[in-house]
C-alpha cells in the first residue's frame, strides 16, 4: 500500500500545471493527447511451449567422481 507521503506522479504534474501560464498549459494538453493518439498497444511477450526434461537412464560406473575431480 501507498504511504500517505509518496506523491503521486498525476499530483506533481497537476502541481506544475497549476502554476505555468495558460498558452504553456494548453502546450502540456496538446503534448498529452499527442501521446494518448499515439500509444502503441502493448503487445504480449513471445510464448514458448516448454517440453519436459527428458528422464535418464542408465548407471553411472564405479569411480566416476575420482575421473572428474581427483588430483592429476
């Protein structure tokens, strides 16, 4: 949840607004219609169809760790 003191982004823009001239109001309107016309839907992510991992089988022979990790 929102604390109380976080400003929001829609309050600091109306804040700023407030206390520009008109022409420079009617300039900040015109930007953000500009931008509401123009927003690109956003599209999903690419999907993939994940497969399951397959299952091994088999047996491991005596003294495979000693063949990885011993010393040389």
């Amino acid at each position: 949840m929102m604390e109380k003191t976080a400003v929001r982004i829609e309050d600091q823009v109306l804040s700023v607004l407030r206390v520009l001239p008109p022409v420079q109001q009617r300039e900040i309107l015109d930007f953000a219609e500009f931008l509401q016309q123009h927003r690109q839907p956003t599209e999903p992510g690419p999907t993939a169809t994940l497969l399951p991992l397959p299952v091994l089988e088999g047996w491991v022979p005596a003294g495979w760790k000693e063949a990885i990790y011993g010393e040389q």
